[in-house]
C-alpha cells in the first residue's frame, strides 16, 4: 500500500469544503483557520500558515482558469500526514464546477443516534475519519430524508450528518453548543456574526429531540446548502411544513455576503 493510501485508510488528516461563488471561495479564511485547528487538535505538527494556504488556494484555481467573476463550484482542500510521524504530509485543492443555487433549499431529516461525545479527540473536527456520519447519512436518505440529525443516547439533539441545527421558537433561535462535541461550521459562524444585524439573538443550550416537534421553524447550515429549510423530522412537519422568516431572513443575509467582497 502507498503511504498516500495508507494516510486515507488511517484517517489521519483533516479536510474542508469549500463554496466557490463566481470564481472566489467563500470564507476562504475561516475555512483554513479551522483547518489549522482541526490539525492541531488531533495532535498534528504541522507548518500550516492560514494566510499561507490561502494564498495557494487563489493561485491553483487561477491556474485552472477559476478568478473573480468567473466559475462556481465546489473546493475541497485535503491535509494528511504521514502515518508513522507526527508532521504534515500533502496539503491537496481539488476544485469542480458547479451550477450556484439561487433559492431556499427546503429540507426533511429523519433522527439517527451518534455522533461524537464531548472530550473524544476527534470532537469538532472535520477529519477524513468521517464514516459515522457518512453511514447516519446514508441510513436517512434511504429511508426518504435528505439529512440525518444525530441525537445522543440522552435524546439531546447535536447536529446534522453534514450540517449545523439551529431550532427557531418564541422569536429566539436556538442551537446546540460546541461542547456538546459538534462541529463548530464556518456558516454556522456566519449564521451566528449577521443575526445581530438582523435582529436575533442566539442562544446556544442542550435541546431536546422535542424542540423539534415544539419549533415555529427549523433550518440547517453548511458551505454548499448555506441557510436550509428543515421542514419536517422522522415524517412531521415542522411547524407549518414551510421556509419560516426566520430562516428566510438569514438565508438572504447570506447572499447579501456572497456578493459582497473579501
């Protein structure tokens, strides 16, 4: 087995995906700071600059011919370390095209439980080791659902298969913490920055699998999906079954940003 494959089976490494929206990687900088985090956290010594990768990010689409103005698509960046020393290995850009989604994307999740525990050494990172929540995904669209959400052995919600939760009842939206062992996403980062200009707060606490079925309104973030409608959990609608205009509101603060320049 080549090393290279031998890190892939080993997991040993971190990854990112990355929206690209007419030619610029969205949040670019946020993406690699988390990237470094993720490195270091599972013990890694890596020489891995934030602005250093975002620079090589920007220099390998324009050697495809991807620059503002241009193309969008999907960027996935990939640091793997050798799997029998504790040093950075190959940092890899991989960028394909792709139509962008002008629209509110509606959702339906049915309930999976896992997820990783708070103190696991692989909580709040994105690693390649990622095949619970590939396998929780699975099991959901192959039950009709577009998402797995992931509830712990307590019946408390976490977080999506490849998305953040955020729960909307009485005006206030809702969350559950990083310490719950979440992934801490970059548009739940944005989610959390633009509210205040939007006029919500929000909170983060435990939340039962209930405060689904209790919800006015529901959504999902990540890079690609941005704000997503979560209309419906394990077959009921969440509150009226549609898009609320709590989610609505923050899916257009999100596109005001996507416009907007670095």
């Amino acid at each position: 087995m080549k090393s290279r494959d031998r890190r892939a089976a080993f997991g040993v490494g971190v990854f990112e995906t990355v929206l690209v929206h007419k030619g610029r990687p969205f949040l670019i900088g946020w993406h690699a700071e988390r990237m470094t985090l993720g490195l270091r956290t599972i013990g890694l010594a890596p020489r891995f600059d934030p602005a250093e990768r975002v620079k090589q990010v920007l220099q390998a689409l324009a050697r495809q011919g991807v620059v503002p103005g241009g193309a969008s698509g999907v960027l996935r960046m990939t640091a793997v370390s050798h799997p029998d020393r504790n040093e950075e290995g190959e940092f890899e850009i991989d960028f394909e095209e792709a139509p962008a989604s002008e629209s509110i994307r509606v959702m339906t999740a049915g309930t999976v439980v896992g997820g990783r525990r708070p103190g696991s050494p692989l909580a709040g990172v994105k690693s390649l080791a990622w095949a619970e929540y590939h396998v929780a995904r699975e099991q959901a669209r192959a039950a009709g659902f577009d998402e797995a959400i992931l509830v712990d052995e307590a019946g408390r919600l976490l977080e999506g298969a490849a998305s953040n939760l955020f729960v909307v009842r009485g005006g206030r939206v809702l969350t559950p913490p990083v310490s719950s062992g979440i992934l801490p996403g970059v548009t739940r980062r944005l989610v959390f920055e633009t509210a205040p200009s939007e006029g919500l707060s929000i909170v983060e606490q435990d939340l039962p699998l209930a405060s689904l079925r209790e919800a006015d309104e529901a959504f999902l973030t990540n890079a690609l999906i941005g704000v997503a409608s979560l209309t419906a959990v394990d077959g009921l609608a969440i509150g009226p079954g549609v898009p609320g205009p709590v989610t609505q509101r923050l899916f257009d603060a999100r596109r005001r940003r996507l416009e907007q320049p670095d």
